[in-house]
C-alpha cells in the first residue's frame, strides 16, 4: 500500500471528524440560542406585568386580576388560591392583598 493512500484516509477521516463537530457544535448552539432568548422573553413579560402590576393597581387580589387578563397563562392562573403563578415569578397573597413576590 502507498503512503499518499494511508495519509489520505487518515486527511479523510480527520476532516469527517471535524466537520461532524461543527455541525454538532453549530446546531447546540442555535439551541441553546432559542432556549435563552425564550427564557429572557419570559423573564421580560414577567418584569412588565409586575410593573403594571405595581403601577396601575392598589395590590389587591381583584385589580391584579383585571391587569392579568391580557397574560397568555390567564385562562390556567387560579384566582381562588393564595398563589398566583406567572412565568417566572409567584404573586403571593394573604387576605386578598398582595404580600410578596417570589421567584420559581
């Protein structure tokens, strides 16, 4: 067997391994990517509905309702219980008054 045929194959399977990676290394990061910018996409809304929340309301349990309405999760948010879930944070209430804000 020649030389140039065993430096071709290993130049070959060299330059399979390589390109494998890129490719692998460029699709993780256009994922990972999309999840980062869909997490501070949440991270944002969740900022604005509390600004709403504390600017426009008296922090009862009713008003804080009526600023939600427009929130995409709105229709699974459960009004009845002492916790309100939004993306990333929880509204906290004690008797119908917002008492604090935590994060999930």
């Amino acid at each position: 067997m020649n030389n140039w045929k065993i430096a071709f194959g290993i130049c070959l399977t060299l330059l399979l391994f390589v390109s494998v990676f890129g490719v692998y290394s460029i699709i993780d990061q256009g994922v990972t990517l999309t999840y980062l910018r869909d997490n501070f996409t949440k991270t944002e809304n969740d900022l604005n509905n509390l600004s709403k929340i504390i600017n426009d309301t008296d922090l009862s349990k009713a008003e804080i309702k009526k600023v939600l309405r427009d929130h995409y999760l709105f229709e699974y948010m459960d009004f009845t219980s002492d916790t309100i879930s939004l993306d990333k944070v929880s509204l906290i209430f004690k008797d119908d008054k917002l008492l604090k804000v935590s994060k999930q």
